[in-house]
C-alpha cells in the first residue's frame, strides 16, 4: 500500500493571505505541495500558480471535479467559511479553515457535525498557537520563570493596511461579512496567547467604538477579560486610518517577573526577573510571519500521520465566544460570560 509522503492541497482563496501560507510552506519545509489554485478572481489564482504550478480554477465545485488534492486550505471572507467547508468535507476533503470557524456559533455547529460525519481531518488555522514568541512565552511559563501568572496585557494598534483592502469593496470592511469588526476579525490572534497562557475565559466586560470611518463594524474595542481562575487580563484593539506609534503586543506578569512581546510583527519575546532587570532578549523568537509554516507542517502531520493538531477546532470557538461577548457586553455595559 503506497503511504502519502506528501499533502497535495488546494489554495481556496488566493488573496493576500494565502501568500502567507505559501511563504510559511516554504520557509518551514512544510512537507505540502499546492496543486490547485482556487479564486473566482483568475489573476489572484494565477499569481499562486505561477509560484506553485497549481492547477487554476474559478470555483470550489470547479476544482473538486477536476483537480488533483487531497485538502483544501480555506482562505475567503468569514461568511463564506460554513458553504465551502461543508462542500469539501463532503467531498472527502480535509479542512484547514482559517479563524474564525464561522461568523456565529450556529454556523460553527453545522462545519462540527459536518466535519464529524466526515472521515477527514478538520482544523481551524489559528497561526497565532505557532508564533514563536507566544509558544516561547509559554514554554517560560510552564518552567516557572516568572512564578505564578498574576495579570496580562494584550493590545493590537495598527493603521489600516491597503494590502488587505483588495477589490471594489473589500470584505473586511463589511460587517455583514466579517460578523463584526476587528475584536472578530484581528481579536482571535491576541486572544488564544492570554487562553494560552491564563486559562479558559469566563466573562468579558467591554466598550467599543468606530474610529475608523472605512468599516462597518468596530475599529476600537476595550474589554476586561475575567478568567475562571478568577485572575483578570486587559484586551485592546484598534484599527486607525492614520499613522499610529509603536506599543508592546503583550505584557505577562508574574510573581517573580514578567514577559514583554514587543509590537510590530517581529516583535521579540523579553524576560525580566531577578537576574535580568534590564530585560533578556529570548532566542529563536523570530516574529510574528514564522507561525504560518508550523500551522500548515501540523496540519499536514494530522492528515499524513494521524497526529492530531497542537489545537483541535473547538479550541476555536473560544475566540469566537469572547468576541461574541465583547459585543454583548458593549451593548449591556454589563459583564458577559463567554460560556453560556
């Protein structure tokens, strides 16, 4: 019996993402070969081909009859995440979705039972479970470097970048696409870091604003995040049409120390204890764009191995639920639980 070496995969969405995900192939050795190139905008596609020799197709159901791969790594605007999972799993495809899973947690249940069904493997591409300075920052954590957790910070700034803002109407500016704005759309990469470090979250209380006069949906959210430990992190993200300055990504603090993520995505991870008062630069932590080729090397070691993924797909819904109750809480000006 011939034993798959390789995982043949569809791109599904070739915009600017999706070249994240092939630099990351290539950059890690990801043990992937990119044989179809799926977009309904062509010269998305055949840019992709040109670097992969995939095959270029308009359509998911295009593809599915005529090309050759065995998975689809699924990069197209939110709302569009439940129709095409559900079609490849039923093809006898596997998935790797990015985040969120879906814009509403019915949606999500429908991929689950849909994944479920199926014999294929599922995951959901949250890449910021591979960043280097996060797992480093972990690692730390769980030797005890900075003692018992106490408190964290997490805090995206950034000016709006054109690079995402593709086409006549770019999505991400859509609320009705996005399911909301960047607390849904950026939120998930900043909030699995504190679920990763601090534990599940309970309750979030929140306030939201629209700085931005481009999206639909919010472009300012500030929440408290209450975990079940009890122990309490700061959330803040915000989306500018105008030049912003530099602010640290991350703060942990613990009872012997604390961990700084710098901004900017090749931010590095700084430890300051006892010994280093003025602050240890930790190796190997080498930004934010080397998280993509882990992500795909695990996801290609789930469907040729059978290893399962670092982090099932539930662990998705996690993100999704605080951002969900980001949005609850900015409407009752009450604290939301996560979980109900």
């Amino acid at each position: 019996m011939h034993v798959a070496t390789t995982l043949k995969l569809a791109f599904v969405g070739c915009g600017a993402i999706s070249h994240y995900h092939l630099s990351g192939i290539k950059d890690a050795g990801a043990r992937v070969e990119v044989t179809a190139a799926i977009d309904p905008d062509a010269e998305n596609a055949r840019v992709i081909a040109k670097e992969t020799g995939a095959a270029v197709f308009g359509s998911l159901e295009e593809g599915l009859a005529q090309g050759d791969f065995d998975a689809v790594d699924v990069m197209v605007p939110h709302d569009l995440h439940e129709p095409l999972a559900i079609k490849a799993l039923a093809a006898g495809k596997h998935v790797l979705l990015e985040k969120p899973m879906a814009p509403t947690l019915e949606a999500c249940d429908r991929i689950l039972a849909a994944a479920k069904e199926s014999s294929c493997v599922f995951m959901v591409g949250e890449n910021s479970q591979y960043w280097p300075e996060v797992v480093a920052a972990q690692e730390l954590i769980e030797q005890g470097a900075i003692g018992e957790v106490v408190t964290a910070r997490a805090a995206i700034a950034y000016e709006t970048d054109e690079y995402w803002l593709q086409g006549d109407r770019p999505w991400r500016l859509e609320r009705g696409r996005t399911g909301g704005g960047i607390a849904i759309d950026s939120g998930p990469h900043w909030i699995r870091p504190l679920r990763m470090w601090m534990g599940e979250i309970d309750e979030v209380i929140a306030v939201l604003d629209y700085p931005s006069k481009r999206m639909e949906g919010e472009s300012l959210a500030r929440a408290l995040l209450r975990f079940r430990s009890g122990k309490v992190a700061g959330f803040d993200a915000l989306e500018m049409d105008s030049p912003l300055g530099p602010d640290d990504w991350f703060h942990v603090v613990g009872t012997k120390g604390e961990m700084v993520i710098g901004g900017g995505f090749d931010g590095a991870l700084t430890l300051y204890d006892e010994a280093h008062r003025e602050g240890m630069k930790i190796e190997n932590t080498t930004g934010y764009f080397n998280s993509f080729g882990p992500e795909l090397e695990d996801f290609a070691s789930a469907v040729l191995d059978g290893t399962p993924p670092v982090a099932g797909p539930e662990q998705s819904l996690g993100e999704l639920r605080t951002a969900l109750a980001i949005y609850r809480s900015a409407k009752t000006r009450q604290w939301e639980k996560v979980w109900n």
